[in-house]
C-alpha cells in the first residue's frame, strides 16, 4: 500500500452473500480488495469474485456516458439529451397505445444496488403497465409462490439456520461456488464445514458431483427433473412412519389431514424409477431427517427452474413444517430485516392470489404481478391492442438469460419503436437500445442489501456510503432511476427528489406516522433519506445516524420464530395444502409414468461467474471457467464424443456446438452447460468476453416448457440430444 492511499469499507454486491470487503483506493481507482475481518456478519471472508472489484470497477469496456441511436448508430449522448429522448416518446407511446404498450424488464443486479431496490416499485406504479418480466421468472419464483400459498406472504421466505442446524438436505444447489442463494451466509462453505465439525450431516441431492456434494456426509445424484417426487415420498414415509410432529406449529396448520390423503400414493417406491434412487434410500433419507435434534431442507435453482418447481418449493415448507422444523432455531426460519415493517399482532391477512391476469398471447396467469420472461418475445412480435411497442430494460441482459436468445435477439431488433436500457455495458440485450443509461461502477455507488437482508441467516444490517466519490460526468444509479420515472410519466425536468418526496409521503401515511417525521430525516440523499425512514418505521431501534456511526455493521442476533405474526393468509393460518396446489398435483401424479428421455441438460455455475455479465474482467477468465459440455463417460462413448472434441446439442429451441468434457462428476444420462454465455454478436463492446464468447445454452430452449403455477422457465432437466461433430 503506497503512502497516498487510504481503505473504505463496501458490501461486495457480486452475489448474494454481501460479504464486507475492505478496499484499497489509490487516488480515484480501487487497487485492491481484502475480506473486512471487523464486518459483523461476514468476519473476514472474501471469494476470488470480491477480490476482484478492483478490475471489475475499472474495467475500461465501462460505458462512461449515454448512448443515443440517431439513423440506427448508437452515439454518445449528454444525460439531458438521454432524457429528453425519454420523454419525447415514452409518454407519447402510453398516450396513443396505452399503458400496456410498455413493458418492464427487470434483472438480476436489480438485487444488488440499492437503486434497483427503491426505484422499480415506483416506476411499475407510475407506469400502470402488467407488461413486467424480472429474472425471478427464471429463477426463484417457485419458492415466492409457494411461501405466497403457504403463508399469505410471497416474500416470507424460510432460510436454512446454517449456524445452528444438525442436519441439512441439501437440493439443486451448489453454495461452494455460488455462495448461496435466498441463503444469505458469507462464507457458506465454512459454515457447511462448521455443521460437520459439530457432529452434524449434510446431505447433497444433486445430479452432478458438485464440489458440495463432495463435502457432504451423503450424495444422492438424483434424475435431473425428479425432485418434487422425491420430496413427495419423504413426506409420505414421515406420515406412514408417524415420524411426522410439527411440534408448536401444529396449532397453526390447517390443511394436514387433506395433504395426507393426498400424499398417499407417492409411496418410495413408485417414485424409484422416476428418480432413478432406491427406495430404501428414500426411506433412509426421511428417517434421518426426521431422527436429527433439529434439520433443515433447503432447495434452489435445480428445484425451482424444473417442470415441477412451485410443487417442489412447497414440498420444501411441507418437509420442514412436518418434522417440526419450520419457524424453530436449527431449523428454518424466517429473518427479520432492519428495514421491513415492524411486526403486527397475529390476525388473518389478504392471502395470496394467483393469476389474477394473464399474459395477453398465451393467457400464461401473472404470480407476484409478472408474467414469465419466457413469454417476452412474443408480447412484443404478437400484432394487437396490447402490444409491447416500448421496452425499459433495467439491469437484465435476456437475450442470453433467457430461452431462445435468437428469438428475442430479433424481437429487440425489429419489433420495438423505443427501448431503453440501464446498463453500465454493450452487451447482447442493450445493443437494441434507442437509450443506453450506464450507471456508474459500484466503488462510487452506495450500497444496502434491501433483499438479501431479508434472507439471511442472522439478523444484521450494514450500510456502505460510495468509496469513492461520483465523477463529475457520472449520475448515481439512483437519479437515473429517478429521472427515468418522471421521463416516462410526463414529469420529466422535475427534481429528482421529487420521486422521494412522494415515496416518503406514501410511506407516512400507510404507517399512519406524522407527516413532520419527514422533516427530520437526515441523508444527504433521496435514498439515504428513504432509507432512514425505513429503519425508524422498522422493528428495530435504528436510525441512519446510528448506521454510519457502525461502518462494520450492526449485528441484530440469531434469527427467531416468527409465526403466528407473520402468516398473512385469510385464514391466518399455514395453509398447507393450498387450493393451486392440489391442482397442480395430478401432473406430478403423471410424471411418474412419463417415458425418460435419453439425455437431460442441467446447468452449472463456476466459483468467478455471475451469470451473463462477468465474462469481461479478466481476472475471473479462464481456467475451469469455460463454456464446455459436461458429459459421462459412458455416455461419451457411446455417441462416440472424446474429450476436447466438438459436440452438437440438439433441442426443442435449436442447436449449439461446444467442446465436451468428459467426466464422472455428471451421472449418465445427464449433461452441463453453464448459462450466461454466447458473447459473440456484433455491436456489443465487451472485448475480453467476446475473445471467448462460448456458447448461448438458453438457444436449447424454445420458451414454451414452464413451470405452470410460477410461470418460470425449465431451464434444468432439458431433454436434448448430442452428437459428436467429425
Ligand atoms: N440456462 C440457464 N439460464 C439462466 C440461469 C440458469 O441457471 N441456467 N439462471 C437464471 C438466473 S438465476 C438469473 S438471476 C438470470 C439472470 O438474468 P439477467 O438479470 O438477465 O442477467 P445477468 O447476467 O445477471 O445480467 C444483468 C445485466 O445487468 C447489468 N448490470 C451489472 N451491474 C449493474 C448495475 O449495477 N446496474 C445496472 N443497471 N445494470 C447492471 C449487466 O451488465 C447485465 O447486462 O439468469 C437466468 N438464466
Ligand atoms: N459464482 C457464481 N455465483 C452465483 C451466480 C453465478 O452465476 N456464479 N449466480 C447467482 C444467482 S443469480 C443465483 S440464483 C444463485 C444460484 O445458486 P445455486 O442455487 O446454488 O445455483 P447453482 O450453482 O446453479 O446450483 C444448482 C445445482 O442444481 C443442480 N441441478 C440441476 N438440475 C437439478 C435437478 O433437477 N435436481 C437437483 N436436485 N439438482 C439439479 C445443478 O447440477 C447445480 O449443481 O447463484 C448466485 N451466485
Ligand atoms: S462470496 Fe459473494 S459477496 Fe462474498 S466476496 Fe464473493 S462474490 Fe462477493
Ligand atoms: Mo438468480
């Protein structure tokens, strides 16, 4: 460290983990990046992805100013004229066409900024559109849903007690390379050895030999697309077994004798062949979870992007709630974020309702108030009243995230009379724009975890002001978001803070707080006002004053039972056998006869990726991270594929070629592409990433197979086949 640079405190916003990192800043520039051992939840832990912030902050492939199409080129643009290229055709669209004409996409970074957190909701009410597509459709919707049925709450999400479980069954996730998701744990490997050290087991059910499978006490390589029937014969050994006690929930459960009836075929054994796991096994694996002090079940992606997903989500809560581990310390419960309405006495709710619209060309029902992404390309292709002729792409990049990239790829391209991304890169998606609103890079942004607060494993909150200050050609992500909603709801020109203000009212009023509380908030921003507004309406004693004064965070303690305060149902009670679900069941039913496929594709991630948009730092390039398909060696041999060679993988969306690699760590019958690939189209400017561009695995994918409650893509177990290129 040279004599003239000083270190800053910032939450990495690179997973969900939200590690505290320490940054070295040399006049402007980030030089380096270390684990901050004082941050009271992640105590030092740092992956190979926070220790590149610095490369990832300064990565000169950054868009620097807005971009403005004029005669089809994209040409840098002053932020004035960015906006006021807004506002001349959004308003004028909504006037003549309607609100629907608008749609809104949401991405994944959405999560990690604060911007993503405060602005969106206001934008989604200014705007009035039901033309909403987010990443959660392709991603985590199951589990919204499910709580939603459940608990009458679709953001009441149970969290894995990490810290003090004996026992955990682990399904479709990988946390020692993603580090967790709705799991927020810095450091989960640690944690994961942490419960084996004391005496605890981990159970890993996955198709591939993940590097968390290979730390797990057992490792069951299930069928790729089987889980929920797995899942439903756990439950249903518990019931026979009467291993099943809910212990003090009992007394808030309604539904239990109906969910026993109706688990009563999904027997072990008629579910063996499905998953291709003996039934002994099965029983085994439910007696364990049953017998341990405390246990929890925690599923992700490759339970939730799979045909059976809200099925397999809700069996998640049902397997939890039956051993009398829901809402319990060592098993799963529910956190309480700093910044969520305080808790309320116990009382019936609003419930939780789905498909009260539908997507206007297939008639796919709305869950959370979105429609799938998967059905985004054709709302806007598809000639009619309700067309989406503009599009508002906020940190989301689905021509390669989502199913049949070429498809939307065209869509973008022809289909549209106005779109706007807010993007800091070029890429696949944000080409097609007409504006390009780049934030500026996270070091000079501030940052709180709204969301994933609100999924971690204990109660804490911590706050990052920018590390660096905001250059003077740059906007905060927060203004451009709020600019963008005056823009397209005929405000444009006014304050920024004039969003805030309005917020902040709203807020006061809902809360039934004095409106001269507004007065007395400090920030010395729309959002850091809007922020302490939160804290003090929150269930703790907080301020932002208080906050700042804590630059390594606040621990809040161990996480606590919640129920009955935080059901929402109408009838006030866990509703364990929800009306949606028992109809969803008969397809569960019927894919214990379904004929197999020969081969199914299911993901991956590596440690140094994050989805489409990380390609470009080169520090995280390389190695183990490529684009290649896992593949067993039986089944290589069979086709005839050796490792290194060129294979070609055919399904229902179209086909790709990529190097196979061959390896036992897949089981047979199953191959592994990771996502977010596919950098090579023209007109992007990201020049590391399209060096080696790899394939699009979501062009397997025609966008037609969902998961029907949720709406969210099959982007696991995807029946394709493969050859191998001569
Ligand atoms: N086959 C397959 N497909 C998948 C998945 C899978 O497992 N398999 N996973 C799915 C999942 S879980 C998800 S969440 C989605 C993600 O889908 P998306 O959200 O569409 O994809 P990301 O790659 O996260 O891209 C986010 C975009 O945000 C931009 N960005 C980065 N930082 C910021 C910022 O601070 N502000 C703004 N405004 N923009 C920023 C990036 O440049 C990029 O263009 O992909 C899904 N797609
Ligand atoms: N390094 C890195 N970290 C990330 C991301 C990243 O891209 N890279 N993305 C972030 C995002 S947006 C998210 S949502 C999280 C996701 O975090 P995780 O849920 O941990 O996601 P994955 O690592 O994709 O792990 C999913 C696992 O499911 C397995 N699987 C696939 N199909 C099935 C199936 O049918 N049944 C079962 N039981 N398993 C199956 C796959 O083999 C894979 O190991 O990660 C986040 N963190
Ligand atoms: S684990 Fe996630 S939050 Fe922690 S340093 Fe790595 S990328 Fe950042
Ligand atoms: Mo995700």
């Amino acid at each position: 460290m040279s004599t003239n640079s000083r270190t800053a405190p910032r939450i990495c916003p690179l997973c969900e983990a939200t590690c505290g990192l320490i940054l070295t800043i040399e006049g402007t520039s980030v030089t380096g990046a270390r684990g901050d051992r004082d941050d009271v939840f992640s105590q030092g832990f740092i992956c190979p992805k926070g220790a590149a912030f610095g490369g990832l902050d300064a990565d000169p492939d950054r868009l620097r100013t807005p971009l403005i199409r004029t005669d089809g080129v994209l040409r840098e643009a002053s932020w004035e004229e960015a906006f006021d290229a807004i506002a001349a055709r959004v308003p004028a669209l909504i006037e003549e066409h309607g609100p629907q004409s608008v749609g809104v996409v949401l991405g994944n970074p959405n999560v990690h900024t604060m911007a993503g957190a405060l602005y969106p909701p206001v934008l989604l009410k200014t705007l009035r559109t039901r033309n909403v597509f987010t990443a959660s459709t392709l991603d985590q919707m199951p589990k919204h849903v499910a709580s939603g049925l459940l608990f009458g709450d679709a953001h009441a999400i149970a969290v894995p007690d990490l810290d003090r479980t004996d026992h955990l069954l682990l399904i479709g996730a990988n946390p020692l390379e993603s580090n967790g998701s709705l799991c927020t744990a810095p450091d989960f490997p640690g944690k994961l050895k942490a419960l084996r050290r004391r005496g605890g087991t981990l159970t890993v059910i996955d198709p591939r030999r993940t590097r968390t499978a290979r730390l797990a006490d057992r490792h069951v390589a299930i069928r790729p697309g089987a889980d929920a029937l797995l899942l439903a014969a756990l439950a249903h050994v518990l019931i026979e077994e009467k291993l099943a006690d809910p212990g003090p929930l009992a007394g808030h459960l309604d539904g239990l004798d109906e969910l026993t009836q109706a688990l009563q075929e999904f027997t072990p054994e008629s579910v063996t062949a499905a998953c291709d796991i003996d039934a002994a096994t099965i029983r085994t694996l439910a007696r364990e979870l049953a017998a341990a002090p405390t246990a929890a079940v925690y599923g992700r992606i490759g339970s939730c992007t799979v045909e059976h997903g809200t099925l397999a989500s809700w069996l998640v809560d049902v397997l939890n709630i039956l051993t009398g581990n829901l809402d319990r310390p060592g098993g799963a419960l529910f956190p309480l974020s700093a910044t969520a309405r305080a808790p309320r006495p116990a009382a019936p709710g609003k419930g939780f309702s789905l498909g009260r619209w539908a997507s206007r060309v297939s008639g796919h029902p709305e869950a959370k108030g979105e429609l799938p992404m998967a059905a985004l390309s054709e709302e806007i292709e598809t000639p009619g009243e309700g067309r989406i002729r503009a599009l508002l792409v906020i940190a989301a990049n689905p021509v390669l995230s989502a199913p049949d990239g070429d498809r939307l790829d065209r869509a973008l391209a022809g289909g549209l009379d106005f779109m706007v991304s807010v993007d800091p890169y070029l890429n696949e998606t944000s080409r097609h724009a007409d504006v390009v609103l780049p934030p500026p890079p996270p070091s000079q942004s501030a940052h709180f975890d709204f969301a994933f607060n609100s999924f971690a494993v204990r109660n804490q909150v911590r706050y990052s002001r920018p590390a660096v200050p905001l250059d003077a050609d740059r906007m905060d992500e927060s203004e451009i978001l709020a600019r963008l909603v005056l823009a397209v709801g005929g405000m444009h020109g006014a304050p920024p803070h004039t969003v805030d203000d309005l917020v902040i009212d709203t807020a006061l009023t809902a809360a039934g707080a004095p409106k001269e509380l507004a007065g007395e908030l400090s920030g010395t921003s729309g959002p850091e006002r809007r922020l302490d507004l939160m804290l003090r309406l929150g269930p703790y004693d907080l301020t932002l004053d208080r906050l700042l004064a804590h630059p390594h965070g606040i621990d809040l303690g161990p996480l606590e039972p919640r129920v009955p305060q935080l059901l929402k149902t109408r009838s006030g009670r866990v509703e364990l056998f929800p009306a949606p679900i028992a109809a969803d069941l008969p397809r569960l039913r019927r894919a214990l006869d379904q004929e197999r496929a020969g081969l199914v594709l299911v993901g991956r991630r590596h440690l140094r990726s994050n989805n489409s948009w990380l390609h470009n730092v080169a520090a995280l390039s390389g190695g183990s991270n490529v684009c290649t398909l896992q593949i067993h060696p039986k089944d290589a041999a069979r086709i005839g594929l050796v490792d290194g060679a060129t294979a070609r993988i055919k399904a229902a969306g179209g086909e790709i070629e990529a190097p196979a690699e061959v390896t036992d760590a897949v089981r047979e019958g199953v191959v592994s592409l990771p996502h977010g690939w596919g950098h090579g189209r023209p007109g992007t400017r990201m020049s590391v990433a399209s060096a080696t561009p790899g394939v699009n695995v979501n062009q397997l994918l025609d966008g037609t197979l969902l998961d029907p409650l949720s709406g969210t893509a099959v982007l696991n177990a995807v029946p394709v086949s493969v050859t191998a290129l001569a």
